[in-house]
C-alpha cells in the first residue's frame, strides 16, 4: 500500500500541476476504491494532500510573477468561509450518497473543462480591458496593463464564486480548482497562466481552512497515508509543471475531461452495485 499511496498522489499532483485543478477530483476516488479508505475519511486526507501538494506548486510560481496575489486573496478568504459549510453539509447526506452526488459534480467538471477548449478568450488569455471601443459591461475590468480594477462590484462576484468554490471543497474534498481557474479567467479577466498559478494558492488556502474545520470537527485523519500522498503529490506537481509547458492547453484539457468522464462513470456505477 506505501508505493500504491505514493503513486496515486503523483497522479493527483499531475493533474494539479498540468491544469492548476482537478487533483481533488481524483484523490477521494483513489482513495476510497483504490486504498480502501472511508469515503468521509477520504475527504479529510484529500483536501490536506491536495493543499500540500498546491503549496509546493505555487512557490515557484510565485518566484516566476505568475500568481496575482491580491485577487487570489479575495477569492481565497471567501473560499475558506465556504469550506467549513460544506463540511458541515457533507454530515446531512449518507456516504452513498455523497459518492453518486460526487460522481454528478465530477460530469460537472468534465464539461466545464471541455467547454474552456472551445472559448478562445480562455485558450488565449485574451482579458476584458477598459480601452474596448464597444460598452464593457463585465462585472470586472482591467487596465491597458493588465492590472483589476478592483470595484465593488468586481469584489462582489469574486466573494460569491469563491464562497460557492469553498462550499464545494468542504462537502467533496476537492480543491475547487476546476471552478477556480475558469472563474479567474473569465470573470476577472485573467490570464490562463496565472489562473492556474493563482488557482494553486487559492486551493492550498482553502484546503487549510477545510483541514482545520475537519479535525476540529473530531474526524480520524491518517497523518501516515497523508503524507504518502504527499510526497507523491510534489513529484507529481514538478512533473506536470514541465509537461505542461510542452503540451497544447485545448488538447492537455479534453484529456483531462475525458478521465474525468471515465472516473466519474466508475464512482456512480460502483456505489449503485454497492
């Protein structure tokens, strides 16, 4: 189980590395049907490895420039109030039907991450600037240099899709980075780059608040595969980092919708033979 442990949290920290999302996604699946571990259990050592695998992935980033810290804190302060809700939430529902309602959100996510392989503004980078000659009526808005314009309004939504991306980290044991990344971009007019670096810092935050509110909440939380996870997660962060830079992003993108697709099939189909 050591190198089995080891080796699902190098996928986990792949798909976080490659797409600034989706290890979440896949960390409760492998634990739960490849290790063994209780599905509520599996969310207390998803969100502490995929937020120690996310700080690992945004130092570098931030050395590089590629994290936009005074968005990503905004959506993070909101996003760590959700997390603790969606614990909570979590306690309402039998585990069965936690892992269907996780095998749903995970269809979810699939189709989110295609539908970006088909916006040019997300596959570009291409932001929302203030010197368009036609009425920009988006919520936020940026300068000729690229920097947010921080208004009420632009707060307002940031607050509200950070709150809803908390909310799903909690309940799920995800990172949200699948809502992080797309919500940057498109409605803060970020660039992809640093989405997915803002995104990791987002998560790792987030997971924080998530860890904290589970073991308060007096959950078990094995502190050995954890960091089993862990340490695969890092190699698998540095990995997807360097692929990354080699591989087109609308391509890198349906591939990883369509694993999505197969391991979400898999969770519903299992918990309904179960």
């Amino acid at each position: 189980m050591f190198g089995l442990a080891i080796l699902f949290g190098c996928l986990v920290g792949l798909a976080l590395g490659l797409t600034g999302g989706g290890g979440g996604v896949f960390a409760v699946p492998l634990l739960v049907y490849g290790l063994a571990v209780a599905p509520r259990e599996a969310v207390g050592i998803s969100l502490a490895s995929v937020g120690g695998t996310a700080l690992a992935g945004v130092v570098p980033r931030l050395w590089r420039g590629e994290v936009e810290l005074r968005t990503g804190l905004l959506f993070a302060v909101a996003g760590m109030i959700g997390a603790p809700i969606g614990s909570y939430l979590s306690t309402l529902f039998p585990e069965k039907m936690l892992l269907v309602m996780f095998g749903c959100l995970m269809l979810v996510v699939a189709w989110r991450m295609w539908a970006k392989t088909r916006n040019p503004e997300l596959a570009t980078g291409v932001c929302v600037t203030e010197s368009l000659d036609k009425a920009d009526r988006s919520a936020c808005q940026r300068d000729q240099e690229g920097t947010l314009r921080l208004t009420a309004k632009c707060a307002r939504l940031l607050v509200l899709v950070g709150l809803l991306t908390g909310v799903l980290s909690g309940m799920f044991g995800v990172g949200g980075g699948f809502v992080i990344v797309p919500a940057l971009v498109l409605f803060s007019g970020m660039k992809i780059h640093r989405a997915v670096g803002t995104s990791l810092l987002v998560i790792f935050l987030i997971s924080v608040s998530g860890v904290t509110s589970y073991v308060a909440a007096g959950r078990e939380l094995s502190l050995d595969l954890t960091m089993q996870f862990l340490i695969g997660g890092m190699f698998g962060i540095w990995l997807g980092g360097l692929i990354s830079r080699k591989l087109k992003g609308p391509t890198l993108q349906k591939v990883f919708a369509t694993a999505v697709v197969l391991v979400a099939v898999f969770v519903i189909i299992k918990t309904a033979i179960l």
